[in-house]
C-alpha cells in the first residue's frame, strides 16, 4: 500500500489515503456488529440475587451445576438459561392478596376441614429455598410456565409447594376439634413444625431440591355459627371458672382470718408465759442476791475475826517483841529517840513523873 502511494502521482494520493481510511471504518464497523451481536446472541447475564441453569436442547437437558451472577456463554438456538431467585421465598395463603413479586408469591386462602368436619379458613405464611435447581428441573421439566420471562406466578413449580403446603397442614392439623384449634396455640404451633418436617421428608424422598424452612399462622376463622357456639362456650367456662375462683377466694379469706386470730392469741399467750417467767427468774435472781451478799458478809466477819486471833497468838510466841522492836525502828527511822526499858525490874513507867525524874538526876526545885 506504501508503494502504490509511492508509484502514485501527487494528484492520485489524496484519494488512495482516503480508501484505505474507509476500509478500516468499515472493518471496525463490522467488528463491532459481530461483538454487539454475540454478546446479545451468545452470552446470557444472570443478575445479583439469582441462579442460572443451562439447558441444552442438543443434549435434551440441564447441565448438573448452577451459575451464580454475571456473563456465560450461551450457543444460539442449542442452548438457554433459565433463571430463578436465589435464596428464601416467601408464599402466603391468604384471602387478601397484595402486589406479587418473584419473591413474594400469593396463593388462595387455605380452607381446611377439622374434627367433627367443622371447616376453617387460614392464613399461613410459608417460607421456603431452592437449594438444587438441577433435581426440580428433573421433577418439572422447566421452570416457568406460560412465559419465557421470569415474573410473579410464572414459575412451574409454585403450585408443587402450594400442594404440598396444603397436604401437610391439612394431615396435622385436620386432627385438632374446632375448640382445640381454638383454644391451643401451642399445639397449633407444635403441629405446624411437625408439618414443616413432613414437607422437607417428602421434597427429599422425591428429590425436587426444595427446602421448607418455616410455616406460619398469620389469621384462621371458622363459620359464624361455630365462633358464636365456641365463644359462647368459653365464655360460659370463664364463669364457671370465675365464681369457682371467687369462692375458693372467700374460703381462703375466711381461713386466713382464723389463722391471725388464732396466731394473735398464741402470740398473747406466749407473751403472757414470758412476762410471768420473766418475773419468777427476777424474784429468783433478788433472792440469791441476798443469799449471796449475806454469804459474802459472813466468810468476810470470820476471816477478819480469823485474823485478829491469827494476829493475836502471832505477838504471843517467842521473838514476837523482836518484830515489833524492828517494825518500830522502821516507823522511827530519821527520827532522833532515847530508847527506855519498860519492862522488868529496871523498866520505866513513862507515866510516872517521879521515877521519870529522879532518873533524869532533876528536883522539882530546879
């Protein structure tokens, strides 16, 4: 191409520019078809939130595992993706349906006969997940009904839950009186898990991929006739109930009114005995105060007469006046004194002024 511009003349190089520019528009116009076309044509997008499963009509079959989210490769006209929501569903039987989604589907309320053939209508919420597209496209054959497009009742195997759902609610609690369904939420609850996992034993026995997670009663009501007869029997119960309570609450009454009489004359009583024993232990206690004072008195009076005569027949034995000499000089002791005999033949009787004086060498004239 370089060497025809080359060998062109002046006048002849601006169109050959030009040609070449036009093929290469055209070729990237072409290109650009081609890939507008397989990714319309060839490739399938499965959106957040949901599973693809591929089905070739080559084969006659699904492929055995799902595709999560994004762009896969689809052969026109020998493949096609069938799509459905991923995660938990919610079904409601109700008899006020609201704006359906592919997520929320609606189906008519549930009317279940009980024992005694008393019909019921009922409200009930079921919520459910498809963990194996792969074993339900076996059971339905494909998944959406009249459509080609996923959209709210569309899908095949809606009526397979709602079947099974009434099958088993109907089995469980077709059992229950009108009044134990009435009057027995417990009951009504235990059976309703009993029929969740009869539900999930029999999709996994058929193995349609399909598990139930919960069942829920929103609302129930019976025929006019029987909800008068039902409350008006309660009602009646409830008296019964009421006066019984209210006599046995009079007996109780009555019987605790005793029970304080009585306790307040035992506790009068037992006050009574305390005070009267209260005053015979402090007329005994008085008593032996006296006794024990009188007691005490007397081993004092003996021990003091044991000690005069103790002190007595002491100063009578031999160096007796010995003792008394040194406890003397302890008392005279710094004390200047003039010791006299005053005992035996040459003792002195301080008494008499005579003596005193003719031993002292004076006369009554000086």
């Amino acid at each position: 191409m370089a060497k025809d511009l080359e060998q062109a003349g002046p006048e002849d190089r601006p169109h050959r520019r030009g040609g070449i520019l036009r093929k290469l528009i055209g070729l990237v116009t072409v290109l650009a078809i081609l890939a507008v076309l397989v990714l319309k044509f060839c490739t399938f997008y499965v959106e957040p939130g949901w599973w693809g499963i591929k089905i070739s009509s080559a084969t006659s079959g699904a492929l055995p595992h799902p595709y999560g989210t994004g762009l896969h490769f689809v052969l026109p006209y020998f493949q096609r993706f069938d799509v459905f929501p991923r995660g938990v569903q919610l079904m409601e039987f109700t008899g006020s349906p609201g704006d359906a989604t592919v997520r929320i589907q609606f189906m008519p309320q549930m009317e279940i006969k009980l024992a005694g053939e008393n019909p019921a209508r009922i409200d009930l919420s079921l919520l459910y997940e498809i963990k194996d597209p792969y074993q339900l496209l076996g059971k339905v054959g494909y998944l959406y009904e009249n459509s080609k497009a996923p959209g709210p009742g569309a899908y095949k195997y809606l009526g397979t839950v709602a079947d099974a759902a009434q099958e088993a609610v109907r089995r469980f609690l077709g059992n229950l009186s009108s009044e134990g369904f009435y009057r027995d939420p417990l009951r009504r609850r235990q059976l309703l898990q009993d029929a969740v996992a009869h539900m999930n034993a029999v999709f996994a026995k058929d193995e349609k991929g399909i598990v139930v997670h919960s069942l829920l009663l929103r609302a129930f009501r019976y025929d006019e006739s029987i909800e008068n007869a039902i409350e008006e029997k309660v009602l009646n119960q409830q008296r019964v109930k009421t006066t019984a309570a209210t006599a046995r609450l009079e007996a109780l009454k009555e019987q605790l009114n005793k029970l304080i009489g009585e306790g307040k004359d035992a506790a009068a009583k037992i006050e009574a005995d305390g005070d009267a024993y209260a005053s015979t232990r402090l007329v005994e206690a008085e008593r032996q105060q006296r006794i024990h004072e009188a007691d005490g008195k007397l081993v004092f009076a003996r021990a003091s007469s044991a000690k005069v005569s103790k002190r007595r027949a002491a100063m009578e034995v031999a160096g007796a006046d010995n003792a008394v000499s040194l406890e003397m000089s302890d008392v005279l002791d710094g004390v200047d004194a003039i010791i006299l005999p005053v005992g035996g033949a040459g003792g002195i009787n301080l008494l008499d002024i005579d003596q005193a004086m003719s031993m002292l060498g004076a006369s009554q004239g000086n």
